[in-house]
C-alpha cells in the first residue's frame, strides 16, 4: 500500500514552562515577617492602634514594586546584582558595596536570632544563650537541606511563611477587641505625633529589605530556564506575568501578615488598658493570661519560626553577596559560622535583645538607599534587560519611592539615637 506524503506544516513551538520563575519570591518573602517586623508592629499597635496601618500597606506595595524588579534583573540577565554591580562597575566601587551589604547581612543575622532565641525561650525556657546555639543548628539544617534540593528549600521556606501567618491570625482572632471601623481608619495617611513619626519610619525600614533585593536577584536566576528563547518566541508579558504572580502572592501574603500583627498589637493593648506597651516577651505573657495557653503557644510558635527561617535567609543572602561582589565562594557551613559567630557572640554575653533590635534596623536602614538605586539604575538599561526593561513610569515611580525610602532609612537613625 502506497504511502501517502503528509504535506510538509509549520512546527507548533511549545510555550515556554514558565513554572521554573514561581518560587524564588516565597523565600524572599520570609524577610518581611522576620523578628524585626513582629517587634515593629506590635509596638506601633499597642501604642498607636490601627493608625499606622496605612503605612505597611505602602511599604508593602513599595517592596512588591521592588521586588519584582529583583526578579525580572535575575531572569533578564541570568545574573544577581551583585554580580552585575562586580561586571560594570570599577573594582573598587564593588569592593565598598561588598562590605556595605555584608554588614547589612549581619545586621539581619542579629534580628533574626534575637527573634528565634526568644521564641525558643518562650517555648520550652531555655536561656537566651544556650537558645542561640539552638538557633544556629537548626539554620545550619536549613542551609544544608537547600543544598539538597531547591524546590524542597522552598517548599518549606513557604511552610514557615504559613506558619507565622497562622499564628498571627489565630492570635488577632484569640484576642479579640477588634474594630473594623478602626482598621478601616487605619488606612487613611495621617500621624500623630513624634511618637508615630518614628513607628512609621521604623515599620519602613523593617519592611523594605536590602538583603532581599539581592538574594530575589540571585534566586530569580534559573538555569534551567532559557529566557531569551522565551521572549524571542512570545511576548515578554508571559514572562512579567508569572513574575508578578510569584512577587503578588508571596509578599501580598506578608503584607496582609504584617497587617494581622498591627491588628494583635491594638487589640493586646485594647485588652490590657494600655499595660502592654509592645514588649515581646511581656506580649507572650499578656496572651497566655488573658486569651489562653493554645493562644500563647501559637504566638511564641510563629516567633520562632520566623526567627529561624529569616535566619536562614540571611546566611543564604550572605553567600550570594560574597560570591556576587567578590566572586570568591566558601562552604556554606564555613559562611554560616562566619555570619552568626557576631550575633551568637552577644547573646552569650547578654546583651540587652531590645539595644540589639535597634541596632541592627540602623545598619539595615543605611544599607536600603544603595541596593534600591543599584536595582533602579540596572532595570532601567534596555541593552541589559531586553525586552523586560522598566518602562519609563515604572522607573520613575521606582526612584520616586527610591528616594521617600532612602529619606525614611537615613533618617531613622538620627532618630533612633537621639
């Protein structure tokens, strides 16, 4: 039987798998639910209930903006930004910004293991010391599973996202003394006083991250995913769509967390008469009094699991820093030691945990400016990102916000110090 010839069709390309660009916003969420924020928040709730509301909604929406910015330098380039900052920039410029981003990254590590030392001590009583040893194991574990596997470093990363959330929540709910109509309020742009100044500016300089600007960058790199194939074959919106899908749902998620904890803060303060004026530790025993043991536990629960996964976070920010600025590369395990040998070192000669917080948001706070308008002047360049190069708005929108954020973080030190 004869074989009939087929003519000869145009061969269907496959749609790019996008999938591969969804999850590296999860991990970079982390840091916006780190012990810094529990502590921000719940202070700007007990002392100025829901009035500040408005303000982690727009850091928020600050961070989603540069955070997707992160995003779309890795997948555009296939490089972090601090790589790209070691490419373009002379050696000696990379050389200062290396040293400026490693301090922020310690200054992360000191936050974090305050917040999971406190978490561990609530829970089961150990010793703020013998708590950050604890602390360093456990991210050690973290560090070694992503080596792993990177979907499962996620995957549980999203996990420990959840998990803050849920105990947050939980607790609002506990606690009750809730007003809508005041939540409501709280998003109308206002202050009150010195007092609030301050709060505001501590919240923002809690929310927007510099480490996470350079760790999104480096995690957005997927090797697996060729992305000038994919914007050669489709419209470069595929590609801005999925990365708006990951930045929406991860830091969407911790602005609506952050927003519960302004909500615990005002009701704990609501229930105590004013007694409870934001303190941590004095928050755990406020709950477990007056909402119950479920509802404690859950708070101490969420606590540290953001101390120990932003911790992690940290250690993993580091390593791209280092690698990034310097291109030099060290074990994981040997950077890990290196980066929590300071925070470990003044929880075992008992520093006060309160002087450590403040003192790491100043570092944080100096560090924001930079790695904002690093990321700004580099999405900007049409001849290094393509088709996924900022639009003119989005650029000035971005330094627009560069610029209130960089105002907000240099001045929160002067503040914090006087």
């Amino acid at each position: 039987m004869e074989q009939v010839a087929v003519a000869d069709r145009p061969v269907q390309q496959r749609k790019p798998r996008l999938t591969p660009l969804v999850g590296p916003a999860v991990v970079a969420a982390v840091a916006y639910v780190d012990p810094g924020n529990v502590a921000t928040n719940l202070t700007a709730g007990a002392t100025s209930g829901y009035l500040l509301v408005w303000v982690v909604v727009a850091a928020s929406l600050v961070a989603l903006l540069v955070q997707f910015q992160a995003a779309k330098l890795g997948v555009a380039t296939g490089r972090s930004l601090p790589e790209l900052c070691r490419e373009r920039l002379p050696r000696w410029a990379s050389l200062l910004l290396w040293g400026q981003a490693e301090l922020v990254v310690l200054a992360t590590d000191l936050a974090e293991f305050v917040g999971a030392a406190i978490g561990l001590q609530l829970l089961f009583g150990l010793p703020v010391a013998p708590a950050a040893l604890v602390t360093a194991a456990v991210s050690m574990v973290l560090l070694e599973l992503r080596r792993r596997g990177r979907r499962r470093f996620e995957l549980l990363t999203a996990a420990a996202l959840l998990l803050v959330g849920a105990g947050v929540i939980y607790d609002v709910v506990a606690v009750g003394h809730q007003s809508p109509a005041g939540l409501a309020g709280g998003l109308v742009p206002r202050l009150d006083g010195v007092q609030s100044a301050l709060l505001a500016m501590g919240i923002v300089g809690a929310t927007v991250m510099p480490h996470a600007i350079y760790l999104h960058s480096a995690l957005a790199v997927r090797p697996e995913f060729r992305v000038a194939d994919a914007i050669g074959r489709r419209a470069p919106g595929l590609v801005r769509r999925a990365l708006r899908l990951d930045c929406g749902v991860a830091l969407g998620g911790a602005a609506v967390v952050n927003v519960a904890m302004i909500a615990l803060g005002a009701g704990l303060g609501a229930l105590t008469a004013g007694g409870w004026t934001g303190d941590i530790i004095a928050a755990h025993g406020e709950i477990a009094a007056r909402a119950g043991g479920a509802a404690a536990l859950a708070f101490a629960v969420a606590l540290l699991a953001s101390g120990v996964s932003s911790s992690g976070i940290g250690t993993l920010a580091g390593d791209f820093v280092m690698q990034g600025f310097l291109g030099w590369q060290i074990p994981s395990r040997v950077r890990r030691l290196l980066t929590m040998l300071p925070a470990v070192a003044a929880l075992l000669l008992g520093a006060p945990l309160t002087t450590l917080l403040v003192l790491s948001q100043i570092v944080l706070s100096l560090g924001v400016p930079v790695a904002l308008f690093l990321l700004v002047h580099f999405c900007r360049d049409r001849a290094l990102m393509g088709g996924l190069v900022n639009a003119a708005a989005t650029t000035r929108v971005a330094a627009s916000a560069g610029f209130v954020v960089a105002a907000v973080g240099l001045s929160l030190p002067v503040l914090l110090l006087l």
